[in-house]
C-alpha cells in the first residue's frame, strides 16, 4: 500500500478553510498518513505554494517527526515538547503559516508534502530553509505522499 497522506479539515484538492489561512485563525491543519513503508525511522513535512508571484513559497518545514506518529493534530507546530522540529518557512517563523497569496491573485495551490524516512534524525543548520531540508530529506526518503488545498484571497 502507498503512503498516502489526508487531513479531516479539507479534501484532496479542495479550498483550504479560513480557520487555516494568515488571514483566519493560522491554525495548521490536521493531518494523517498511512501506507507507511517498512524501514521508516523518521518522516519530514512541508507546505508549499507553487503559485506564489516570486516562485515557489513555503509555509512549514517540519523534521524529525517520530516514525510511530501516524498524524498531526491540529495546531502540531504549537504543541510543546520540543518535537518535532522546525526551520523557518519564507516568512520567517519556525512554525506554520497557512495561505496568504496576493488579493486578485487568483487560486493559489498549496502542496502538504509527507517523506518517509530511513534515517531518525536530520540535522540541518538552524539557517537551513525549507527548500534545503526537502532536498536533504529526499537523499533518505522511502516513499513520498502529497495533499493538496487551495486558496484565494478575495481581490
């Protein structure tokens, strides 16, 4: 069986809801995976937007997730313990930040990207961006799952 990742918030392809965009409540989504491959020792996460007017943009770089953990739940950036961890997405915070493209815009598409990893622990500077850690990730990944919401701003 595939890795496949889902979240209960929003359907494959369907509108991201305002509680989890900037201009909402910037709460991250809840998230779950399963199909896991034999052999995971850790998973790494990202969100991307692809339609971003400068290039692609990112929204969270999540590592080090634990390789029992089959979900997140909603608010996972926030929780405390100290895993998993986190590098600065492109606005700056070591935390989610959900869609916020430009008023007129159009409907941006924000990719939630899960890895399966054969290694417990990446290490990546603390000056690492999120683009740095998903290539990093992919040099270990087992298997890749993708979701993907949409968003727009009202012009």
């Amino acid at each position: 069986m595939p890795l496949t990742l889902i979240s209960p918030a929003f359907a494959d392809g369907e509108r991201i809801p305002d509680k989890h965009a900037r201009r909402g409540e910037n709460i991250m989504p809840p998230l779950k995976w399963s199909g896991v491959p034999e052999g995971t020792r850790s998973f790494v996460l990202i969100i991307e937007d692809p339609d971003a007017p400068s290039g692609t943009f990112h929204h969270l770089g999540m590592f080090n997730i634990p390789a029992d953990w089959v979900s997140l739940q909603e608010s996972a950036d926030t929780a405390p313990g100290g895993r998993p961890r986190f590098v600065a997405n492109d606005f700056g915070h070591a935390r989610y930040d959900g869609p916020q493209p430009p008023a007129g815009h159009g409907v941006h598409r924000y990719f939630f990207r899960l890895a399966a990893l054969d290694i417990p622990t990446l290490s990546p500077l603390s000056t690492v961006k999120v683009g740095d850690l998903w290539r990093e990730a992919k040099k270990h990944a087992l298997a890749e799952a993708s979701l993907m919401g949409t968003y727009e701003t009202a012009g």
